[in-house]
C-alpha cells in the first residue's frame, strides 16, 4: 500500500477530531446528569414543574463554568450530538400554511362569485389530488362556466396587487405573479415561525421547508409543553384594537333579544306539537339551509345545538336564564356567561330575527368574548364575559396588529404579569386619537388577540402618546412570553394545520436509548468474538478498525449536526455489518491467493486488490439506495439513511486502509497470518455446488413463494399504518396488564373505529383510531384525548387526572407515552413518495449495473432477484401481521426496510457477478455454466458469513431494541434471508438463462474493452 504514512498521520488526526467533538457531548451530559440530581434532591418526584423548573435554573447558573479542557455546558450544549426525538422525547409536527387564506387575503377578500366557487372546488379536489392547492384552484377556476379572469377588479386587480397586475392580463399572465405572491407568503410564514421558536427556548431545534411546498417541517426535541408548543406554532396572532360599547348601551337589546328568543323557542314549540309528520319533514328540509353557519359554531365551541338551544326546553328566558351575572354601569361587559353556554348563546345574537333588533346606530356591533376564568362561585366552572366591539360596514379594527414594533412580558406594580407594546410611528398616532376618544367619553378600548378580548382597559389620564401600551389578562409568566414572542416575531400570513404531528415522552426516549446502547453492545461483542474466532489475528485487526470506524462514524456525526435517531442507531449496527462484510471478502481473497501458492506479502496485495472491486460495487449500490432513502424519508428515517451513508464512506476507509495497515506491519518481518483459526482454516475449502441444475428446483419454489405471497396481498392484503392512510397512533402504558381486546371494545364504541394491539408488554398498547380523521387543530386533538382517557381510565391508578394522563415530564410511567397523527392529504403524499423511493431505487440500480457489467442481462437478473425478495418481504407481512407479537404496519419505516433489503440483496448478487466477470477473464476454455458454479461456490463462504454476522447484529437490535423498530428490524431480516437464497438461486440463473446462447467470448471481449477504456 502506497502513502502508508499518509494515511496513518490522516487516520490519527481523524481520530482525535472525533474524540474532540464527542467531548462536547460528554461535558453537557455530565453537566445535566449534575443537574437532574440537584433539581431532584431539592423537589419531589410528585413536584414535577417545580423539577424543571430548578434544573433549568441550575443550568443557567452554570451555563459559562469551564467543565473539560476549557469547554463551558453552554459551548457543549450547541455542539452536541443531536438525539432524535425517539431517544431524546419532544414533538415533531409538519405545518401546512393555508394558501386558501392567502389567495383570499389577495383578492382583498372578494365576495365574487366565481372566485369563491373555485375556492370550494379546490378544497373538493384537494381531497383526491397530488397537485398542490393553487394548482387545483386554478384549474377549478378555468372549468367555470363563462369568461371569468383572475385580472378582475373584484378578484386580484385591486389596491394590494395593483402594482403587479393589470386589469388587461390574460389568466395564463396572472397566474405566475399569483404563484410569486403565495411562495413569498410561505417564506414570511416560515420566518415568522423560526424567530418564534429562537425564542421559545428549545436546544437544537429543527425547522425546514419542505420543497417548495407550503409545507414546514418543526421538530423540538425535548420539548414537554405539548399544547403550549402547537399554540405557539398555529397562532395567526390577529392582534386588533377596538372602542367598546358600554353595558348600558347593549342593555336593552340583550333584553329584546331574550324576550325574541323566547317567542322563537315558544313558537317552535307550538309548531312541532300540532303540524303534522309531513309538514314538519318539509319545513326542515327549508331549515337546513339555514342551519348550517350555526352548527359549525356550536361544533367549534363544544356548547348545545343551535337547534335544540331555539327551544330551550321551552323557557320564557333563554338567554337571562343562562347568565351568571350582568355588566355594570359605565363598563364594557355586557353579561357573563357559563363556558359551555357560549354556543347557544352565540346561536341567538346571530339569529337574523334577534339581530334586527339592534337599533340602527348599533347595527354594526360585533360580539366576541373573553378569555375564560376559574369561577369560585360555581365550583371552579369556567366563565367567560361578553363584549360588544364597535363594528363598521368592512368589519375592520380601528388599528391592527402589525404596527407593533416590539413586545415583552413584564411586570405591573400590582405584581401581574402584563404584556408592553410599542407601535410605530403610524400606530403611535392612532393610538393617541382612540385612547384620547376613549378619555373623552369615559368608555374603554378592547385588546382583541384572535378574536377573543384579552383585556378591555379604560383611559384615566388623557390620550397615551408614544404608541405604549400594555396587555393584561391573568396571563402565567410561560403564557406572558408566548404572547410578547408571537407579537414580536409577526403574524401568520395565514392560518397554519397540523396535518402530520409526533410526541414522544422522554421516558420513552430514554428507554429507548438504553435499550440501543444495550442491543448495539451485545451485537458489537458477538461480532467482534466471531471475527477473532474466524478468521484469528486478521480478525482481530479488524476488529480495531471496526471500533475506529464506530468512532468516525459518531465523530462525523456530531462534527455535521447530524441527528442521531432510533432508525439511525439501526443503521450504524447495519453499518457494522457492512463493515464486517469488506473485510471478510478482503480475507476471504487472501486465504485464495495464498492456496495458490502465492507468497504472503503478494497474496496480501492480490487479496486486497481483487476485493476492491466487489466492496466499491457492493457498497456503491447500498449507498444509491440510501441516496434515495435521503432524498424522499423524513425525520427518523432521514436519521437512518444519514448514518448508513457516512457508515458506508468509513466502513470502506477503515476495511481498506486500517486494516491494511495493521495487517502489513504485522507482516513486515515475515509473521505469518493465515487469515483464519485452526477450526475455519479448511472451512469451505474445495467447496463444488453446481447451482445451475438446482435452479429449476429453485425457480418451483420461488415461483410457489411468489404465488403465496402476492395471493395474500390481494386477499389479506397488508396493515397500513397511518403515515398511509391517516389517523392518530397514540401509546398508551397502564400500571397493570390489560386486555387488548376489551379496551378496543371500548374504544370502538366511543370513536366508532379504534384499534388496539399489545406493543412491548401486556400493559402497553398502541392505540389507532381514525375518528375525526379529517379534522385538525388542537381543540380537536384535545377532544380526542379526553374521549380516550375517559375510555381507558377505569384502567387507570384512581387518582390519575387528564393532566398526568397527557403530560410528558421525566419519569413517568404511565399514561400517554406517545402520540402520531397524520391527516389524510400527507398520507396520501407519504404514500405516492413511498413508491417512487421504491421504484427509483429499481431503476437506478438496474442503471448502474448495466454501465458496471456493460450487459443488460446482468441487470435483468439483478432486479429480478430485488423484485422477488421485496414481493415475498410484503408476502410474509401479509400473511403474519394479524397474530405477531409486535407491529408489522407498513410505514415510512418499513419503506425504510424494504430499501435497505435491495441494497443489501444487490450487494450480494453484485459480489457474485463480479467473480462470474472474473472468472470469464481467467478461464476463458470453461463453460459457462462452469464458471458460474465455481464462482458461485468460491464466494459461498463470503456469502454465509457476512449473513450470519450481519444477522446476528440485527436479531440483537431485535431482541434488546425499542419496540418502535422491531417491526423494520423484521423485514430486514427476512430481507437477508431471502436475499441471501436469491443471490444464488435467482439472480444468477436468471442472468445465465438470458445470456446461455451467447458466446462466452462475448463477455471476455467486453470485459478488455473496459480495462482499455480504464487505461485510456
């Protein structure tokens, strides 16, 4: 080997840097490990806030102390190596912006007809399209009847887009200045986002547009605050100031209003006693369409129908009936209300008969209501106040939102949290003229944040100058900074959904790195045994260049920024397999050489340079996969492809230099080194297989395989999971072991569709339900988990709360560990993605062994073994998923899998074919179904030592690693196997079968005209 000293001095520089950057991750786990123990030496374990709390405290104490070699925790912090969230808990969500909210804030929100018809229609094609919502609202806009153009004035040739749109543009010149606007409002979305999440205090936070999607990818990693999270990330912050109408102004219509609602209430009453079945059937049928705005309220805010609340069980007074208490003189509420009645009675003021009551200076009044308090007098109950802003004809604020300049939580002298603003220039104006309005008629101003008043503050001392003001509203110090944080950072250019969310507890976190750490160990100690007891002191050096390369992997890494994921720790103990692998075909060619007859120091450089060829092809190939896998995973599965790349890069620069190195200065002096122990040193030797005449055997029994396997997929068919088909995944972990089948009774009576299988054990079940599949936002995700506490709870310790059922703080143990939820429409995306990884994969593979072998015949019989082993891999799911003792749901994860199966299937068959080519080099007398024998059977041993060592390493992660894998690991395994039997059985003979007419000249020509255009 050339350069040894190169290498040597690269090797050790390397080495150092990699130490050098896991020590950042050393000193921050020492420094938290320290703080955990103070925080838990000072609370109990039943004072979890309290907990955080003092450990964050700790940390900032301590943040800039030198702990190692000068480096500080808050150095190490930033530097770290980034954990998952699967191993380090916390929430990751895809946001996807409403462009439906955009295209209607260009428009200026148009009334006209044909644009909000395209509207609707998009929101129909949307449901069963891959095209993005701005694609289905034009081509919804184009199949209207009649000439309709974007460049209307009533549709996007207005005040906002005057300067790029002129009313004489054709639809087709529109469109891309449309398009231009939409990605500039996805990108101010995205800023928006990230400078609230700066702020929000989260390590190593991760936030990413997908493409040029209106999609954003946020992941936390360590984050607990579930539902202060997904506030903080959907909240459009539509921050408005109004002038209130004072109680005495509303106090006679809130009276003429009860007493109209109660003639309403009678009067249906009346009606629905003595009209006839008929008649009743045919007034509803005019009702329905009247019906439908209140519904949507009362569905949103979780109070009565609107239907049921008209009638009000026939009360005189249905609305000072439901009050608490009225307004007072001079102030700005009008009544307080019980939370849960705030739907009936919104039903009522928005009734078109109550609402002509307003007198006509009153006629523009808009009523919103408070934020929602503790109510001491009803036993906690919470209540909410009722404002009346006053309106105008275009239903806008006096003074928005967007001219704060900057906010923080402070302060007030009473103690109180309170947020300050300050406007600009034009706010600061505006301001002056409400506040000094507000002065001069006694009456209040109203802090209205996404349409609820936080506060309705009045003004004592004359107009405020400046632009200064400040918000107030029962507000906890954590509540007073995400507010200042989202006012500061920007509004949402439109609301943002949830549609695909992942929380992981941090115990499930941890226990998922121990039992990595756990699994990695045991397989790392057989694979590093197996070598010594194989191959002897040749394994042994591989061995040290296997712990080198374990390093460099872990030091890339971290150097990178790289996220270290459950997936991604499989894909390192793959990566040592692999690893394994290029030395075994390394030794393996030695051991030829030297039967040969070849002296030692040429068999060595013969051995190394004839496995070169293989290992670059064989790796070349996993790594084309793990490309794709790169290219169209997400999160974890993004983490498992990261790893098996740079595993990939350092497994072929530890096997082919490392080794190398120990093995020639071990050799100098003429040792000798057989490559192998006095047990194997005959293993395999003068092995004969003629695989040809099986292949016919071969060929019945993968075709009955083939048979079974795609019969079974169409009948049983295969469990998707809901990175498919959509739904909400939650784990759930009880105190004692639990029916599976009898909490899925229970679920299904309540959500209607539910499922729940055991996961890890008996008193751990992963629950799936696609109840309310459609739906989005965090009053809905809230509904579904109380309705899933409510069901489970009798499972549950008795003092256990809501609060402790959802909660992620350290250490729990029961409850909630985890929840995933994907809506439809990424499923849909996640699905079509899936296939072209898959199909990609196929045909990239197909492509770079026709440019190797420069025979398409070798192609076909690769792909034609990857095609088979991916059908019976999907055939054995099929057939097993129903009573297996762990999930077998078909995800990105199993994608993850099934990618990983042709990588390693083609790294056999393409160790194979380049023996095959060799040999057609040397023995160019033989037969051809010689030669495919004789190689066959010389790289038999190769082929049953990397399986077994590699599946080795694989049923350790099976049996000691996290339940969440165990599924992946499966296919994996099954993968190999059947991998392994195709490389022989399939690939192989399928090629032959092909190419057996040819002459064997043929190939022998083509293989000079490589080696000349090599030389050239």
């Amino acid at each position: 080997m050339q350069n040894k000293g190169l290498v040597t001095v690269f090797a050790i520089l390397f080495g150092l840097v990699s130490i050098y950057q896991l020590s950042f991750t050393f000193v921050a786990n020492k420094v938290e490990d320290s703080a955990k123990e103070f925080a838990n030496s000072k609370f109990s374990e039943d004072q979890p806030h309290e907990r955080d709390y003092a450990e964050t405290r700790y940390l900032d104490s301590v943040a800039t102390n030198p702990v190692f070699l000068g480096i500080d925790y808050k150095t190490a912090k930033e530097k770290e190596l980034n954990k998952g969230l699967d191993l380090k808990g916390g929430i990751n969500v895809i946001l996807e912006v409403s462009v439906k909210d955009i295209l209607s804030g260009l428009a200026n929100n148009t009334k006209d007809p044909a644009f909000n018809q395209a509207l609707q229609r998009a929101d129909e094609l949307q449901k069963d399209s891959q095209d993005t919502y701005l694609a289905s609202f034009f081509k919804a806009f184009e199949a209207l009847p009649g000439e309709n153009n974007l460049a209307s004035p009533d549709i996007f040739f207005n005040k906002n887009l005057e300067d790029v749109i002129d009313v004489g543009m054709t639809n087709d010149q529109v469109k891309p200045v449309i398009e231009r606007k939409i990605d500039e409002s996805i990108t101010s979305a995205f800023e928006v986002l990230r400078k609230r999440i700066d702020k929000f205090g989260v390590t190593q936070p991760n936030i990413q547009r997908l493409g040029k999607s209106a999609r954003i990818l946020v992941e936390l990693p360590g984050a607990k605050d579930v539902d202060r999270v997904k506030k903080l990330l959907q909240s459009t912050a539509q921050l408005e100031f109004w002038d209130v109408y004072k109680f005495e102004d509303m106090a006679g219509f809130l009276q003429a209003a009860d007493a109209k609602a109660g003639e309403l209430a009678m009067a249906k009453s009346a009606t629905e006693t003595t009209e006839t079945v008929e008649a009743t059937e045919a007034t509803e049928t005019a009702v329905d369409s009247t019906k439908a705005e209140d519904d949507d309220v009362s569905k949103l805010l979780g109070g009565e129908d609107v239907k049921d609340s008209l009638v009000d069980d026939g009360k005189a007074n249905p609305i000072l009936s439901k009050m608490v208490s009225l307004g007072s003189q001079g102030g700005p509420v009008i009544a307080t209300f019980r939370l849960k009645d705030t739907a009936a009675i919104d039903s009522y003021l928005r009734n078109p008969q109550i609402k002509s009551l307003l007198p006509n200076e009153l006629r523009y009044a808009k009523f919103v209501w408070s934020l929602p308090e503790s109510n001491p007098g009803l036993n906690g109950e919470e209540t909410t106040a009722l404002y009346a802003l006053k309106g105008n004809r275009d239903n806008l604020p006096p003074l928005g939102g967007s001219v704060v300049v900057d906010a923080r939580q402070e302060f007030d002298q009473m103690s109180r949290v309170v947020v300050s603003m300050q406007m600009n220039g034009r706010g600061a104006k505006v301001w002056e003229q409400m506040t000094g309005d507000a002065y001069q008629n006694q009456s209040q101003i109203a802090i209205v944040l996404d349409n609820i008043v936080y506060s309705a503050p009045g003004v004592t001392s004359g107009p405020i100058a400046g632009g200064r003001s400040q918000i107030s509203g029962n507000f906890t110090v954590p509540q007073g900074q995400d507010l200042a944080n989202v006012l500061r950072a920007g509004k949402l250019p439109a609301s943002a959904e949830i549609i695909q969310g992942e929380v992981v507890g941090p115990t499930l976190g941890q226990e998922a790195i121990n039992s990595g750490v756990m699994s990695f160990a045991v397989a790392l100690i057989i694979v590093l045994l197996w070598m010594i007891g194989y191959y002897g002191k040749a394994g042994a050096f591989a061995d040290i260049a296997l712990m080198v390369n374990i390093l460099f992997i872990f030091g890339i890494l971290a150097g990178l920024g790289a996220v270290l994921t459950l997936p991604g720790i499989a894909g390192i103990v793959l990566t040592v397999g692999m690893s394994v692998d290029a030395n075994v075909l390394i030794f393996e060619r030695i051991k030829e050489e030297l039967a040969k007859g070849k002296a030692q120091k040429d068999a060595i450089k013969d051995g190394f340079n004839n496995a070169l060829s293989s290992i670059l092809d064989a790796n070349i190939t996993t790594g084309l996969t793990g490309l794709i896998l790169l290219v169209f995973g997400t999160g974890p599965i993004q983490g498992f492809a990261t790893t098996l790349l740079i595993g990939i890069a350092t497994s072929l620069f530890t096997a082919i230099f490392i080794t190398r190195l120990f093995i020639d200065r071990y050799t100098k002096n003429g040792k000798p080194l057989p490559c192998s122990t006095s047990i194997t040193k005959n293993l395999f030797r003068n092995v004969s297989i003629e695989f040809l005449k099986k292949r016919k055997v071969a060929y019945i029994i993968s075709g009955v395989l083939l048979l079974v396997s795609i019969t079974s997929l169409f009948t049983n068919g295969l469990n998707q999971g809901v990175d498919f088909v959509g739904g909400r995944t939650y784990t759930v972990r009880f105190a004692k072991d639990v029916n599976s089948q009898e909490i899925q009774n229970d679920l299904v009576k309540a959500f209607g569709s539910a499922e729940a299988k055991t996961y890890g054990g008996d008193n751990q079940l992963k629950i799936t339900t696609k109840y309310k599949v459609d739906e989005t936002g965090t009053e809905v995700d809230e509904e579904i988990e109380r309705m899933l506490f409510e069901t489970v709870k009798t499972n549950m310790p008795a003092d256990m709360t809501y609060d402790m059922f959802v909660g992620d703080q350290d250490g729990k143990t029961i409850g909630r560990m985890e929840y995933y939820k994907v809506s439809p429409t990424i499923a849909d995306d996640i699905k079509k993605d899936s296939f072209w990884a898959v199909f990609g994969s196929l045909v990239v593979v197909f492509l770079y062994i026709l440019l190797r072998f420069r025979r398409w015949q070798f192609s076909l019989g690769a792909v034609a073994a990857v095609f088979h082993d991916v059908v019976i891999v999907l055939g054995v799911f099929s057939l097993t998923y129903r009573f297996m003792p762990f999930s077998m749901e078909i995800d990105q994860a199993f994608i993850a899998a099934i990618l990983t199966v042709i990588g390693y299937s083609l790294n056999d068959t393409v160790i194979v074919f380049d023996r095959i080519r060799e040999y057609f080099g040397e023995h160019p007398t033989w037969k051809m179904n010689r030669i495919i024998d004789v190689a066959l059977s010389s790289t038999l041993s190769r082929t049953l030592n990397t399986s077994f060592t590699t599946l080795i390493v694989l049923l350790c992660m099976f049996f000691f690693g996290a339940e969440s894998i165990r599924g992946l690991l499966f296919a994996i395994v099954v993968g190999i196997l059947v991998g392994t039997y195709s490389s022989l059985f399939i690939a192989t003979p399928i090629m032959y079968d092909t190419v057996k007419r040819k002459k064997v000249e043929d190939l022998i020509d083509k293989k000079e005209e490589e080696e000349a255009a090599l030389e050239a």
